[in-house]
C-alpha cells in the first residue's frame, strides 16, 4: 500500500508538469491550428533563466518573474517572425517551423547558459512529509498548488472576460470571429504568451525536484504531446486529465517494472491513442463536409 502511495505521489508531481505543457499545446492549437513542439523550451527557459539570474544575485521571487517575463518575449517572437509570416502554410509546413524554432532555442541555451544540469532551492525545505508510510517533499505539493492556481487562473480569464470569450470565438471559427471584429492575428500571439508564460511557470516549479538543463525540453515537448493526445487535443480538461494520467502511468511503470522503460511510456500512449481513440478522452470527432 505505502509503495503504491508513493508512486502515486510521484506519478502525480511529474503528471501536473506534463498537464501544463499539454495546456501550453492545447492553448495554442485551439487559437491557430499549430502544433508547437518548442512547448517544451519554455519550460527549459524559465528554469534555465531563473537559476541563472538567481545565481547573478538577483532574489529568487524576481529572478522567476523576470524568467516568465523573458519567456514571454520568447513566445511572442516565435509567434510574430516564424507562425505568422506562414500562417497560410499547411500544418506540417508549420509544425516543421517549431521544431527547428525548438532546436534554434535548444542551441541558444547551451551557448547563453552551460551544458551543466542546475537546481533551485526548494520553497518551503527539503524534508519529506510522511503520509501513509510514503514521503512527499514540500515542493511536490507546491507544484501540485501552483498548476491547480494556474488552471484556475486561465479558466477564470477564459469564461470570465471579453478577451476570453474572443479566444473561445478564434477556437469555434477563425473567420466568423475575424467577420464580427475580432482580431484573430492578436489573439493567436496572446495563446503564445500565454503558453510561454504557463511553460515557464512550470519549470520554474519542477527545478527544485528534477534538476534543469538546456536540453529538457525535447522530452517535457513529447510528453506533454502524448498527455495533449491521450485527454484529447483541444481540450483543456483533457491536457490536465492527460497530463496526470501520463504521469501516473510512468511512475508505475518505473515501479513495477523498470526505469529504464519509464521514458517508453509516452511513445506507447502516442500509439495507443492513435490507433483505438485519435481523438483522445475528451476530444471531438471533427466531421467535414465535402
């Protein structure tokens, strides 16, 4: 019992990371149809930037705001000087775009920063809690908090404001919302911020556990994919069910059977998805007419 407790434990940490880069995804291809495989830099980024700009002096707190800030930037570059110059593209033509906007970041951030692997302090200590014969460290449950504060946050804006609704109305029909005013082009470049904003959130949350270097992001990009896939793409509530779900699976996998399968976990699931339910736990069947 007290070793399925702790799987769990930490099936749930690494599965509310997951979460939020499959929102990250979900965000962006609602708004415009990408598939954005840098998703998993952002991450890279606001971990990489906080720890260094943290190790130049500058408090922990600023030093995260500053790396969310820079991240941002990032996302909105990405989106204004690559997304939108070809955003009458096929999408594998746009998808391609972000692999290589992935690999451009990959190699900015071993030159800017180092090859090394780097922490950060956790925020409330580095003493376990026990709770049911299984330990959970302080910052598991910050990254359980914070992800919960950041899906409501993004819920609230979505369901509560003009902007939100504008964001909804690009996700049913770009080109109804473009005929009643909307500014589609605006919206598309807010999903990026806001996708780089989540991303780096959530790395600057899983650093004190996971450790960060210049090159996570590739595998956080394809499992947060996976998750985006399994909840079904398009879906928020899907990304987060996906997300803790994929999580969940790893770490019993990594349990039961051995941690060198652990990172197999996602291509099954890509599998799996692809061939008993593309459209995933929460998706829709799209049915065009012809």
């Amino acid at each position: 019992m007290a070793e399925n407790l702790q799987f769990a434990f930490s099936g749930l940490t690494v599965g509310t990371v997951y979460a939020l880069v499959a929102l990250g995804f979900t965000l962006i291809y609602n708004a415009s149809d990408v598939i954005n495989f840098a998703q998993g830099e952002f991450v890279m980024l606001g971990g990489m930037t906080t720890v260094f700009l943290a190790m130049a002096g500058l408090p922990l707190p600023l030093a995260a705001l500053a790396a969310i800030a820079s991240t941002v930037v990032v996302g909105l570059a990405l989106h204004r000087l690559a997304i939108e110059p070809a955003r009458t593209a096929n999408p594998i033509v746009l998808i391609m775009i972000t692999i290589g906007a992935s690999i451009f970041l990959r190699g900015l951030a071993q030159v800017v920063f180092d090859k090394r692997f780097h922490t950060l302090p956790p925020i409330f200590g580095s003493e376990p809690i026990r709770i049911g014969g299984a330990a959970i460290l302080p910052q598991s449950l910050v990254v359980l908090a914070g992800a919960v504060v950041i899906v409501v946050l993004l819920w609230a804006f979505v369901d509560r404001t003009l902007f939100g609704k504008a964001l909804i109305a690009t996700s049913a029909n770009r080109l109804a919302a473009r005929l009643v005013g909307i500014d589609t082009r605006q919206i598309v470049g807010f999903s990026f911020a806001v996708s780089a904003a989540i991303g780096a959130a959530a790395g600057i949350l899983i650093t004190p556990i996971t450790l960060t270097s210049f090159d996570v992001g590739t595998l956080l990009a394809l499992k947060g994919f996976a998750a985006a896939m399994l909840g079904g793409i398009g879906s928020a509530l899907g990304a987060v069910v996906g997300g803790l779900l994929l999580g969940l699976l790893e770490a019993f996998a990594a349990g039961y059977l051995s941690s060198q399968y652990k990172d197999a976990v996602a291509f099954l699931v890509i599998l799996a998805v692809l061939f008993a339910m593309p459209q995933g736990l929460f998706g829709k069947t799209r049915v065009e007419r012809v």
